[in-house]
C-alpha cells in the first residue's frame, strides 16, 4: 500500500501545473471541454423524444452549467490584475 499510494503522489506531483500559466491553460482547456460537453448534451436531449431521458439529459446540462460557471469564476481570479 505504502508503495502505491508514494507512486500516485509523485505521478500528481509531476503531472500538476507549476506555473501560473500552466493553471491557466488547465482552465481554459477545461472550460472548452464543458462547452463542448454542454453543445453534445444538447445536441441529444434536442434529438430524443423519450421524456424520461430528456430528464436525465437535462439534469447532465444542468451539472455542466454549474461546473463551467465554476470554472469561469476561477479563471476570473486567475486573471491578472491591472495596476492602476
């Protein structure tokens, strides 16, 4: 166990961003996969009539809403700010 677990944290710890840059681009290109994610999810709830996986379709939409409001929020604050 002991073993495993010290290989799963160096595998994230060479895998993780380093810089601010590195966040950034993880972000963006999260917040590109939800769109594209939501743009798919809609694509099939527009093309099923089945009520009840509409439902579910809806729900799935409903979650990649609030993950890329998430995700835009956190771009935001990884935004440079301006000095004045």
């Amino acid at each position: 166990m002991g073993k495993s677990l010290s290989r799963s944290s160096r595998v994230t710890r060479d895998t993780a961003p380093e810089s601010k840059q590195e966040v950034a681009n993880f972000y963006r290109y999260a917040m590109k996969s939800a769109s594209d994610t939501k743009f798919w999810l809609s694509l099939l709830r527009d093309a099923d009539t089945n009520q009840a996986t509409n439902q579910r379709l809806r729900a799935l939409l409903n979650r990649a809403d609030e993950l890329t409001d998430v995700l835009a929020a956190r771009m935001v604050t990884l935004r440079p700010r301006r000095r004045t």
